[in-house]
C-alpha cells in the first residue's frame, strides 16, 4: 500500500494488551494501515517488547505513529488514564478501540475458586473493558463529521465462552459477558455510524498458550479443522483489519469466530 491508499490513514486505534501476542499483531496490522496506534501494556517486564514495536512502527515511514501506555486496566483511573494519554498524543478523536487485554485464572474445579481468582478476570475482562469503552465513547468520530464512517469497537473474545471448558468457568464466563456488552452497545451506537463486533480467536500460538493445560490446548489443536493447529497472532490481526475498515460497515454486532473452525457458529 502507498501512502495516498493507506485505508487507516490518520485514524487513531487504541489497543489494549499490546504488547505481545494479538495484542502486538494487531497493532502493527492497524499500523500498516496507516493508523496512530496508542499500545496499552501492564507489567515493567514488558515495556522494552512495547518500546521495541513503538520503534517498528514509527519506522513504516507512512501516517502510522504510536505511542506506549502503561496502565492496568484493572484499576479503575486506568480507564481515563489511557484515554487522556492518547488524545494528548493524537489529537481529540478516537476511530477504533481494540479491546484485547486479558486474564485467565489457573483451572479449578467447581469448589476450589475463591473471590481472588474471580476478581482477577472479571476486573480486567469485564470491568475494565467496560469503563475503557465508556471513556473512548465520547471521543468517537460524531456522525456529522465522518461522512457514514464512523468509529469501530472489537472485542477480542474466545471460543472457550460458548464450548463449555472444563475447570475454566471464570474466564468463561468473562468473554461471555462481553457478548452481553457487544449487542446493546451494537444497537446503542449504530445510529451513529459506529459498529461494534467480537472475535473469537481458537487455539493461538502465544504466550497465553501456558496459562491452559498443555494437554487442553493440544487436544483442541488437533480438532481445529483447518491444518489440525495453532493459529498465529496476525491471522487475527487479519480479521480485525477487516472489520475496522470503511468497507465493513455493514457487518455489526456480530461475533466473528476465528479459530480454524473450531467452532463453527
């Protein structure tokens, strides 16, 4: 792609959990859209990776720009924060959120969890997704100004939500919850040009793979249809580039499974 075709060109994307993973592919497919990517991350371990695709980035000699932002979406002044942060950086509005950020608790059977293991996952995957989406809301594109092109919300799901893993309830019930929030923000914001979607990724090759049992994460491998494997992050990243794409307006509130077949919805 040139510079004068580039179809994210000066649009400004949040991506939560950027780091590395999906996270990081999809940043860097945004980027080479033409996007300025504002890169979420939470752990010092990972500041030198995000700082290393903050380099790449700025190196695609296009529009792309990107900032890093370290923040925990599980406390509650993270939401602000990072929205602050990156209207700073990139000027008052904010075309697309990616909310990618994640965590998953070790597997318990019914009985075992506790309230640190629930909170763990429900104030990262829910909470903070939540509140990060209300605090982007008001700087979305407004409708007057973008000519029947408006904002994109993706959320970044799982297929474990609706396969009924055993000993992962928890996270389960997180990407579940998302759902709930992608419809009614779906039918909420689509008068206004804006669509919300969710992907559900399978089985991909990141460092998230050793928060499952090796053996789970094999087994679903081996029944993924499309070449028995692991998918790789920027086949997701793939995905989101289509969906926040002018060209993709009509697809919304819908959830997207891209896990090889998997699961077929």
């Amino acid at each position: 792609m040139t510079e004068t075709n580039l179809p994210l060109q000066n649009k400004v994307a949040i991506v939560t959990g950027a780091s590395r993973g999906i996270g990081a592919a999809i940043a860097e497919a945004l980027a080479l859209r033409g996007a300025k990517v504002a890169l979420t991350f939470t752990s010092d371990s990972s500041v030198e990776a995000t700082e290393q695709l903050v380099k790449k980035i700025k190196g695609f000699g296009t529009s792309a720009d990107a900032i890093k932002i370290q923040a925990d979406l599980s406390h509650v002044g993270s939401p602000k924060f990072i929205v602050d942060t990156t209207i700073k950086a990139f000027g008052p509005t904010i075309h697309i959120l990616i909310n990618n950020a994640g965590r998953v608790t070790k597997p318990k059977p019914l009985g075992q969890n506790n309230i640190e293991d629930f909170n763990y996952s429900f104030d990262l995957n829910v909470r903070g997704l939540f509140f990060l989406t209300e605090a982007v809301f008001p700087h979305l594109p407004k409708k007057e100004e973008n000519a029947g092109t408006g904002g994109r919300i993706i959320n970044v799901g799982s297929v474990a939500e609706r396969m009924g893993v055993p000993q992962y309830p928890i996270y389960s019930a997180t990407k579940s919850t998302i759902e709930g929030f992608r419809r009614c923000w779906a039918a909420e914001l689509g008068p206004q040009s804006h669509t919300v979607n969710q992907i559900n990724p399978g089985i991909v090759e990141t460092d998230m793979l050793n928060d499952f049992e090796e053996s789970t994460t094999q087994f679903l491998a081996k029944l993924t249809p499309y070449e028995n494997r692991y998918a790789k992050p920027q086949e997701i990243a793939e995905v989101v580039g289509f969906l926040v794409d002018d060209n993709s307006r009509w697809i919304t509130g819908q959830v997207i499974s891209a896990s090889g077949g998997l699961s077929m919805y």
